[in-house]
C-alpha cells in the first residue's frame, strides 16, 4: 500500500535531515508524527518515527549529563544550498574551495594540510553557494563531527586525486566509514526505505588533477572495489576554463530552480532569488517564504519568461527556473 505522504511531511523530512542539533531533531520528529498519514501503508515508517523519536530524546539526555569536550564545528547554513567537500588525504579538497570561493584554505603537496572545517561561498549567477572544506578521511580516522556535516549536505563533493596511485584505496576508505555509520553517498538523497537510521546523500565526484593519464585506469579500479556507479567529474584546476566549467557542474547537481517573487501591486524583487528543487510548486515556494504562507495561500500568479502576462495558478503548479511569483493569501 502507497505512504502518499503528504507534501508537508515531505518538507518536514527534509528539515530533518537538514537539522544540527539533537533538540532541532527532536521537534521535527513529532511534528512530522503528526503530520504521517496514519494508515497500513505507513505503519512501518510511523515504527521507525517513534524509533527515532526514542533514540532522539536519549541522545539530548546523554548531551545534557555528558561532560563537555571534543570539538565542535558548525556553519550557518548561508545562499541557495551547502555542499560539503569530502576526500582522502591530498585529494584536492582545499584547492576546490580555494578556486571556487575567495577563502584562503592552506593548500600544500603534502597529505593532512586540512586539520578543520573551513567555510567559503560560490557565486553562480545571481545566487551563491556554501562550500565547507573538510579534514580527510581514512581508514583510521573520521572525525566525529564530519558525520554530521555529509548527513545534513545539500550536495557532497566526494574529491578524488586523478594522479595518484592510492587514490582509489583511500577513498574507498572514505566509503567504509560513512557506510559504518549507515551513510550512503549516492546519486540522490534519500531516506532508506527499509531502514530510516540509513541516509543516502546525493553526491559527486569530483576527479582532481584529471589531466593525468592513468585516471580511468585508476577510477576503473575504484569501482571494482567498492561496486560505486557515483557520477564523476575531471577536471584540472590549474585551467581557468575548467574551473568554471566545475563551478557550473555543482551548480546543476543541486538540481534547483530560481524563482522571483514580486508583492501585489509593487515591482518584482529580481536581487535576491528563492530556490527550490526542480519540481517544487507555488505551496513550496509559499513555504520557502514563510511557514503560515503555505497556510494560507489561495493562488499565485506566476511570469514565464517568454510567455507574456501572468497566469493564476493553484498551489499544485510545478515552477520552472526565473518565473516571477506572486503568492495571494
């Protein structure tokens, strides 16, 4: 029997996944027990909800009583979306960030130069992106933390050295240790659907130095390993032309849209877009602005480029990239 969860819970879902903190966790969960259609297609996701809910509350317990210590790293979520850039030792995290965003990330040609997280924005057009730059990964050491930053990205950047020989071990390392703590990177993000603790996360990889000519021997290898079908982008960046081509290929591996929005009777509002997945709807979008919006909208007129006056639409209507929107309530 279908779930058809409702497009509310969905949004609830993804704030949950999205969410930092073990008390941000635990609101979302019971509001989105609430919201779950209760019915038999269900009753196995509405188990795993109260599992979680469970698991959550013990966890904020265990937080409060435990002695502080460890560090900690958290950005603010800040632009259209994060993408998080993971990899093994000297696979080329930090020179992504460098080349994409005007942070400062020590790039060196030894391995463990990245010790923290280090954050940098990304413009593409009229929005901007948040990259974080990561420690590396290894079969021996994860920091605690990063779990956190890979389960709430918006995209993960899995960096691969195209040059070196180790490559395809070390990031199957990087793999081993996510999937350890049931995290899957994959090709979207999802929940699994016959366990909720498990989280794939939409991802790329990202071939550094790919100019090099043992690349598709060495990436060949790498899928013999670990079985990955993740897609893979080369490029060098010591190229200007290819680094621009890497910022628009992340950019689309968000898969989003950007939408104007406009008040009625004021001018349209074109310095500072909205985005939405592609497939998101004027209730999305409504929801994006502010949570009682959604509530209370009764129809938006919408611009397409190209299509001359605006159109009213229902909630239901699928925006496409630049259409101007404006919600009445």
């Amino acid at each position: 029997m279908p779930a058809n969860l409702t497009p509310q819970y969905q949004r609830a879902e993804e704030e949950y996944r999205k969410a930092q903190t073990a008390p941000e966790r635990l609101e979302i969960l019971e509001r989105m027990l609430q919201l779950i259609p209760k019915h038999k297609g269900t009753e196995k996701l509405q188990a795993d909800l109260k599992s979680k809910l469970k698991e959550t509350r013990e966890e904020l317990q265990t937080e409060k009583s435990a002695p502080k210590g460890g560090k900690v790293y958290k950005f603010p979520r800040q632009g259209a979306a994060q993408i998080v850039i993971i990899g093994g030792p000297n696979a080329g995290k930090s020179r992504i960030l460098k080349e994409l965003t005007k942070a400062e990330p020590e790039v060196a040609p030894y391995p463990f130069t990245t010790r923290e997280p280090l954050p940098g924005m990304m413009t593409w057009e009229d929005v901007a992106v948040q990259l974080v730059d990561t420690p590396p990964m290894t079969d021996s050491q994860c920091e605690p933390y990063l779990l956190n930053f890979v389960r709430t990205a918006d995209l993960v950047v899995l960096a691969f050295d195209g040059s070196s020989d180790d490559a395809p071990e070390q990031t199957s390392a990087v793999l081993e240790q996510l999937q350890q703590r049931k995290t899957r990177l994959a090709a979207l993000t999802a929940f699994d659907e016959d366990d909720f603790s498990i989280l794939q996360v939409r991802t790329l990889m990202v071939a550094t130095r790919g100019a090099d000519a043992g690349l598709q021997d060495r990436l060949e290898f790498f899928r013999e390993m670990t079985g990955s079908t993740l897609p893979v982008f080369a490029t060098d960046l010591d190229d200007p032309g290819q680094r621009e081509t890497l910022r628009n290929r992340l950019f689309a591996a968000l898969d989003l849209i950007r939408l104007y929005t406009k008040a009625p009777g004021k001018p349209a509002d074109y310095s500072s877009p909205f985005t939405l997945p592609v497939g998101g709807t004027v209730e999305d979008l409504a929801a994006k602005v502010h949570r009682d919006l959604a509530e209370k909208l009764k129809f938006a007129k919408v611009w397409r480029a190209g299509a001359g006056d605006g159109q009213s639409v229902g909630r239901d209507y699928v925006l496409a990239d630049k259409d101007l929107v404006e919600l009445h309530s």
